[in-house]
C-alpha cells in the first residue's frame, strides 16, 4: 500500500507533529512497511484457530498497589506550561 506525504503530513497534523520533507519520506516508507507487514499477516489461515477458549488456569499477574509521595514537585511540574494551583491545564484537542 502506498503511503504518501500528504497523508503522513495529515496524520502528523493530527499528532501535533512537524516533520521536514525528508523526515515525511522516511515516515511514509516506514508506515509502508508497517502496512506491508499487516498484508502479510493478513493472509495466513486462521479458521481452526478457536479463540472462546477460556482456560480457568489463567490468572492475571497484578502487582500490588502502593501509594508514595512525589517530594521534588518543582522537578514534577518542570514542563507544564500552564497551571492552576496543582492542576495541570492541557489544550483542547478535538476536531
């Protein structure tokens, strides 16, 4: 599937991202090949493959939850750009 710059450039938009010309084509080719691998995926068999099986012997691994204090919050908020007492204010991002 060909991929062009106007659709990495698109995509990048939407990302909040810039990228130069070069950096477009380089994106474009890897998205190809990501793309490319997906078709590839795409064509094995996999009707005998029976995906409701649940085995009770499964069990997720949780790690315990421990709360901790953050003691450096300078260090903490040393990249936000706008704040309102400990709240963090972010750009609104919905087309």
């Amino acid at each position: 599937m060909k991929i062009s710059i106007d659709e990495v450039n698109y995509i990048a938009k939407l990302a909040k991202l810039k990228f130069t010309e070069e950096e477009a084509e380089k994106m474009a080719e890897e998205f190809e090949g990501i793309l490319n691998h997906f078709e590839s995926i795409d064509k094995f068999d996999l009707s005998d493959v029976q995906l409701d099986i649940y085995s009770e012997d499964l069990m997720p691994h949780l790690r315990k939850d421990v709360t901790s204090v953050f003691e450096d919050k300078k260090k903490l908020y040393q990249n936000v750009k706008s704040m309102t007492n400990t709240c963090i204010k972010v750009p609104k991002i919905i087309e």
